[in-house]
C-alpha cells in the first residue's frame, strides 16, 4: 500500500485520547480518535457539556482544555479509575459488484457487527500527576484465508501520561506540563490535530474500508506506537506551545506498544524525530477560537524487523495549518474545524537504487508497450479537511465534513496497467489470460495518483450521556486520483459511497 493512503494503526491506543474528560459518552473512545471517559465525569462530578462541547466527544470545550491540560487532575481521585466502552455497527457500501470477490472485498457489508471495545484506566494519581490509558479489543482484527473465520485481537491503544502544574496571580494564567504519550499530537487539545480529527469507531473489516474513518486525514510522520516526551505550555488562555520528541517504543517504553508484534511495531530511527505544535487562543462570550500550526519529522526503517541497515532509512516531514472555532451558549453548540497537512516523504537509499532502471515495480508497461518511468525518489502529499457541526440541547446533532487529498504521481502508487504479456488491463482471477502483471480490483490505483475527494453527512442522538446512535455517509467525487474508472476496471469513484450506521456506549 502506498505511503500516501492514510492508515489508521489500531495498535496501540494508537492516538492518545485527549481525555477529554467527562462526556465518555460513547463515542468517544476510540482507539482512532477521541475519548471522554465516565471515569473522568465520576472524577470532576460534571456533567458530558462540561467538558465537551454539547456533550459530543470527543471536542472539548475550554473546561475539558484545561482539564486536560493540567493533567486530568482537577476533582478528587476515584477509588476505581475504570471505565468500560463497547460499540456495534452497520455498513453498506454503494456497489459491490466490480469486484472479483464481493464476499471477500466487502465482507460484513450490510451486516450488523459488533465491533469491540476498550477498557479504560487514568484520572487524578496525585495533584499533579494524571493519565489516560486505553486497551482495546477489535473483533475483527484478523481473518484464517482457509476457512474465512474472524479472530480478534486486543493491543495497546491510546496512552497520555502527564506531569503539570498552574500558576495564577491577577497577571498572569501559566500552566506547564509534560506529557509521555505513544503518538504525536495525542497530547493536543483540539480536535484539528491529527491524532484526533477521526474520532467514530468501527471494526475491522473490509466492509468498512471506505467508510469516513478511512477517508483521508491529516496524519503525522512516524503514527502511532511510538513513544515520546513533550513539554508544553499555556499562558494567558493565549498561547499554547508543545516541543517533543519520539522514538520507538521497545526497552522500557514497551508498554506503549504492549500487544503489538516485532514486525506491527512502528521502527524510528534514533531519538531524534521532533514534533513541535503552536497555537494561538481567543475566548470572548460564547465564542473561542483557535488558529495553529504543527509539524513532525520521523526517520523510520523500510522493514520493522531489520534496523541495522542506514541505508534503509526513509523520511517524512509533516508540517501543518488548522483553526478551530466554538459558539457554545446552551441549548446550542456549534463547532467549524480546518486542518491542513503537508507530507514530504524522501525514500531511503535501498528504494531508490533497487527501483532504478525498472520502470513499474508492479511490472505494468504503458499502453503502448513502453516501459513506464522508475518510481520516484520522493512524494508530497497534501491533505484538506473541514468540519461544520452544530448540537441542539447537548441530544441532537448533525455535521458536514469535506476532504479533500492530492499528492504527486509515482508508478509505485500504481497498482493496476497494461499487462506486458497480454496488452491488457485484468485481474486474471483464472489465469487463463496468461497475464503476468495483474491489476487490482476495488482498492487498484490506474493513474499511480493518490488524489482522493468527497464529503461525510452526519446525524446522530445522544439519549443518555454516555450513549450515541449516529449515521454518517460518506460519497465519494474522486478515489485513488480519478472520478470514473479508477482502477481501469470500470470502478468509479461514487461506487465507494459508504452508508455506516453505530451505536456506541460506555460506562
């Protein structure tokens, strides 16, 4: 799979709640994105709206902020720090039809699943010292190919240790913490980040593949199951400044990757792969704004299971733009959201040298024979998403987000052509063509162009606290760098449009 598709690493509590504290409703904690949880409303003795804004988790308001930021300490410590979170779902994807094997590339279309869970521990440990730790169990993490039989699997997913302290006079509103966590930006405490944008769960299964969580989201360079120390500040509700840096997760940081195999863990190089964040805040009334800029750099190894090898080391810098604004005056919420990610991703040395001269590394040739140009030494990508949504009565609720993803075009990102023996663009599933380079049905990518473009409608209702039903769909104008035709099998762009249906609870 392309470096550029966005991928979502289930391990690991893989994007560090932002502890949003009160309003576990639900939804809130998934391993991909956001997390109240109702140990954090038994801790402050707040209401959900407290802390999130019209109690839909996982965007905070700027009481769940400072909560966060001091380190989930604010309240009295709870004998049992425990929370609990299950989800279900229901996914039907537009056109089932272009595929080779329906039953596989959408398996648990138009069924309902119940998906996992997570076990959650953290809160107050002392007046200064808080955490958010997140187990979570997929149902659908893997599948036996000889008899079709789903396995689940349970890992480390979302981690945020912190240390910090407030300092308050009639000049000056300072606060200053550190923060151990397993993912870049885990520890921010707006939604716009790239750790906690994508917030709805859902399990595993390729039914679900083109459902919003799989849509394109800012992304920063190494993911998650990493570990990493950052430092940050707050002064004045005004500025907010975090400085970290990241390395992987193995010695004493294993934790942070507990349940993950040699091969899942992610590989960086070094202690040296900063991330930086900077933002700018303005509260007045109702309102609160938010304009930022982060970025990472991550240096990681081609294989996981080989880091000897220097040569095999590749790069990616990441630097981002995003805004957040709030209106929250009861019985209405309203929240606008822009991020903007630039990815650059140099590849090592070892790729580089061992794809020259080669044309396609999928062995495909151009229409008329020739051979196709090498893969390119280095990719961009730039990644676009906004989000509307607005809350009546913190219960009912709706929201539009569009995403928008364009990159450079590299052959190694094409993964269907022109076969050389046959002049034909095929699956093959029988061989009987004679193919030797074999296009890829539902996923292919014709132009080698990650460019990827729609929108996401949402509705939802939230009748208890910590409970969500909710419906999104999401359609699709453009996939894998076309509108029609996208993997030269005749598959378009709209054959992805992804109905998904959940429910999500917690306690």
């Amino acid at each position: 799979m392309s470096r550029f598709k966005m991928e979502m690493p289930r391990s690991l509590f893989r994007k560090v709640p932002l502890v949003f504290g009160v309003l576990g409703t639900a939804a809130t904690m998934f391993p991909v994105d956001s997390q109240a949880l109702p140990l954090f409303a038994r801790q402050t003795g707040q209401n959900c709206v407290a802390c999130h804004a019209g109690g839909q988790f996982p965007e905070l308001t700027p009481y769940g902020r400072a909560f966060k930021l001091t380190g989930y300490t604010i309240g009295d410590r709870v004998k049992v720090p425990l929370s609990v979170m299950a989800y279900g779902s229901y996914t039907k994807v537009s056109d089932t039809s272009k595929s080779d094997n329906p039953a596989g590339d959408f398996a648990k279309n138009s069924s309902p699943v119940i998906g996992g869970g997570s076990v959650f521990a953290g809160g107050k440990i002392t007046d200064n010292i808080g955490a958010f730790i997140q187990w979570t169990y997929d149902n659908y993490a893997a599948q036996d190919p000889n008899n079709g039989a789903w396995h689940g699997h349970s890992a480390m997913d979302n981690v945020d240790i912190r240390y910090a302290d407030r300092f308050i006079n009639p000049t000056r509103d300072f606060i200053f913490g550190v923060s151990l966590n397993n993912n870049p930006s885990v520890s921010d405490v707006w939604n716009t980040s790239a750790a906690w944008m994508q917030y709805v769960p859902g399990a595993g299964v390729p039914a679900n593949q083109f459902n919003d969580a799989a849509t394109p989201y800012p992304g920063n360079s190494s993911g998650s199951n990493v570990a990493g120390i950052a430092a940050y500040m707050y002064l004045n509700k005004l500025l907010y400044a975090e400085l970290g840096t990241y390395r992987t997760a193995n010695g004493i940081f294993s934790p942070l990757s507990m349940g993950l195999n040699n091969a899942g863990t992610t590989k960086l190089q070094g202690n040296n792969n900063p991330y930086w964040r900077l933002a700018v805040t303005h509260e007045w009334g109702p309102h609160n704004i938010m304009v930022g800029t982060s970025g990472n750099i991550a240096h990681l190894y081609d294989d996981p299971t080989i880091t000897s090898d220097p040569n095999s080391v590749y790069k990616i810098l990441s630097t981002g733009l995003d805004a957040q604004y709030q209106y929250i005056l009861d019985p209405h919420t309203i929240t606008a959201q822009l991020a903007y990610m630039r990815q650059k991703t140099n590849y090592s040395a070892n790729t580089v040298a061992g794809n020259a001269g080669l044309g396609s590394p999928f062995g495909f040739v151009a229409a008329d024979g020739s051979l196709l140009a090498d893969p390119n030494s280095s990719d961009t990508t730039n990644t676009f998403r906004a989000k509307l949504s607005y809350v009546f009565q913190a219960k009912y609720g709706g929201s539009l987000a569009y995403f928008n993803l364009t990159g450079t075009t590299n052959t190694a990102n094409q993964t269907s052509g022109y076969d050389p023996a046959t002049g034909l663009i095929t699956s093959d599933p029988t061989g009987a063509l004679g193919a030797t380079a074999l296009s890829t049905r539902v996923n292919g990518n014709l132009s080698g162009n990650p460019a990827t473009r729609g929108f996401t409608y949402e509705a939802f209702w939230m009748p208890v606290q910590y409970a969500r039903i909710g419906v999104q769909y999401t359609a699709y104008s453009k996939y894998n760098g076309a509108s029609d035709n996208y993997d030269g099998m005749g598959r378009n762009a709209s054959d992805n449009n992804t109905l998904f249906f959940y429910v999500w609870g917690a306690y």
